[in-house]
C-alpha cells in the first residue's frame, strides 16, 4: 500500500505539480498569453498526424516527452509551443539528476523547422517535509503564429489538413544515447502545428466535461477515442455512462457549466460529490464546432470565476477553475 501511495505521488500529482510550475515559468516571460496542456502521446498516435502513429508504436514512448504547451495572446497575433516532460520521485538527488538527464534526451525528440522548440523539465521530489520542484528550460523555436487577430480566427475555425511529419535518425553529432528517432515538424507546418494543438486542447475540455463523442470531433483518432476515465475505484464510486447526456450545474453566482456528477460513498453515510464540466457558452461554442470563439472566450471566463471564487462561502465547497474554462466542484452531501 505504501508503494501505491508514493507511485501514485511521484507519476499523478508528480505531472500535475509539474504542468502547474511549467504554466507559471512560462506566464512570467509571456504574461499576455494563456498556455493548455496538450498530451504529446495522444497526438502523435492522431490521425492528424499522418502516417507517423503507426511507425512510432514499435518505438514505444518511453523516448517521447509528455505534453505540448500551446499558448496565445489575448489580441490572437501571436501564438508559442514549448515541450514539457515531467517527472517525479521520492529519491534523492542522485534519481533527480538521473530524471533530469533522461528528460533533457525526451524533449529534444521533437523538432519544429530546423531546431527544437523551447522547453520544460520539471521534476518534482516528494519528502516528509514537503515538495521541491526541480526545473531545466532549454531555449528554442516555437513560435507558431504571428499576423492579425481576424486570420488567427479563421484559421482556427479551418479544418486542419492531413500533416506529414518526418521521422530521422539522430546524426553523428548528436549523443548515442538520443532516443531512436527523433519527429520533425517541418518548417512549412507551424500554423498546421497550431490549429492541431488547438483542437486537441479543445478536445481535453469536452473529455473533461464528459463528452467523448465531441471531443471525437476535434481529434480524429487514429484508433477509438480513450475511453472516460474512471475518477474513483469502480467499487466505490457511481458514475455516469458516457452515452448520457450531459447535466448542467450552477455556481453561486449564477454561471452554469455543463458536465457530469460522480459520486462515492462515505462513512456516516455522507457522499464525496464531484462535478466536473465546462463553461456553458464555451461548451456551446464548441458543440457548434466555433474553436475561435472557444479560444477567444475561454480566458475570460477563466479570468471573471477566479475573480468571483473569492468571494463564494465556504460551505459552497472546493470550486476550481482551469484555464480553458473547465469547471471542477467538490463538496459532502449528508
């Protein structure tokens, strides 16, 4: 049991953690833009991404960093991706470096145009007396969108083409211990990087909220859509069917969202209630497949419930609000 615990510290809460601190480093040298979180394994494995799941699935993902960081202005003129790997461990500093130096290796697997896009190793060292974040940034070419606030729009409500992405081998000046092959992004493909990151980071909302079918919409998967994951022990825990519509919910200041209860069962015959969803409108948006809108909007209403959450009561609960507009609430029913 003490193994369970300390691996599900060191792989759940050590990316979470890690995806926190990233989002702030980069919110301090960007602090007009807005960063999501793209899962880097789903994406490769993507239709989107031509031909180049299948040739990665005998390669396994062990050499491949976690997620894309995909970010933009308020104004919609500029847009950057960074690749972050995370890690985590109760070792010490011995396994830290070790972490540290096998990430460095995972984020230089990808390449945009003719050199690798900035990134984040963050590892996180759990201990008695508390959590030390450990992060490496590398300096490199991310940008993915300069130009005007109308054309970012209507390129993100265009539907994006089939990419051919480029698998090579390192070359002769690169460490032996590079992993096998590393992905090219070519140059001409910034903007299609960008309106694909974007869907798929849409796609993580709706899979939030529970609506896997939608979310479908904006990834075509190469194979079946993941199935909805399971927030508690199937032995505890009622949940929806994810073929079950949606159910809307509301804040104490009138905002609803559009999501799905789970609950689970508490001694003194009390109920962990859980509510996770997306904004209404934003949901609306992209039921209505308005990605623009959604990524327009998002950010403020993100901004106006963080500013609202101060002043909601205690008894309301735990109410958290991400960046894309996703709604979390927590709270005990007798």
């Amino acid at each position: 049991m003490v193994y369970y615990y300390k691996a599900t510290q060191s792989e759940r809460l050590g990316i979470g953690l890690a995806i926190v601190v990233a989002k702030r480093r980069l919110h301090k040298r960007y602090p007009d833009h807005v960063f999501h979180a793209v899962d880097a394994e789903f994406f490769l494995n993507s239709e989107y991404a031509g031909r180049i799941g299948s040739r990665l699935r005998g390669d396994g993902t062990g050499g491949r960093p976690d997620y894309f960081l995909v970010g933009g202005n308020r104004a919609g003129t500029s847009a950057e991706v960074f690749v972050l790997e995370c890690k985590g461990t109760h070792g010490g500093f011995g396994t830290v470096g070790k972490q540290l130096t096998k990430a460095r290796r995972q984020v230089k697997s990808v390449e945009l145009g003719n050199r690798a896009p900035g990134s984040l190793t963050v590892a996180s060292q759990f201990a008695k007396s508390g959590v030390t974040a450990h992060v490496l940034g590398a300096p490199g070419s991310g940008n993915l969108w300069s130009g005007s606030t109308s054309a970012f729009h209507a390129l993100l409500d265009r539907e994006p083409e089939r990419g051919e992405l480029v698998l090579r081998s390192p070359t002769g000046d690169e460490n032996s211990s590079e992993p096998p092959r590393i992905v090219h992004v070519p140059e001409d493909h910034r903007t299609w990087f960008l309106q694909v990151l974007t869907r798929f980071a849409a796609a993580s909302a709706l899979r939030f909220a529970g609506d896997m079918a939608t979310a479908k919409q904006y990834t075509s998967p190469r194979d079946d859509a993941p199935r909805q994951l399971s927030l508690f022990d199937e032995q505890l825990s009622r949940e929806p069917s994810p073929e079950a519509s949606l159910d809307t919910f509301t804040l104490p200041d009138g905002t609803t969202f559009e999501g799905r209860l789970y609950t689970v069962s508490l001694p003194h015959r009390k109920v962990l209630r859980v509510r996770c969803g997306l904004e209404s409108r934003l949901y609306h948006a992209l039921r209505d497949g308005q990605l623009a809108r959604y990524w327009q909007h998002a950010r403020k209403v993100h901004g106006r419930l963080s500013g609202e959450r101060g002043r909601w009561a205690s008894d309301d609960g735990v109410i958290s609000v991400g960046p894309g507009g996703t709604i979390m609430t927590i709270d005990v029913a007798a």
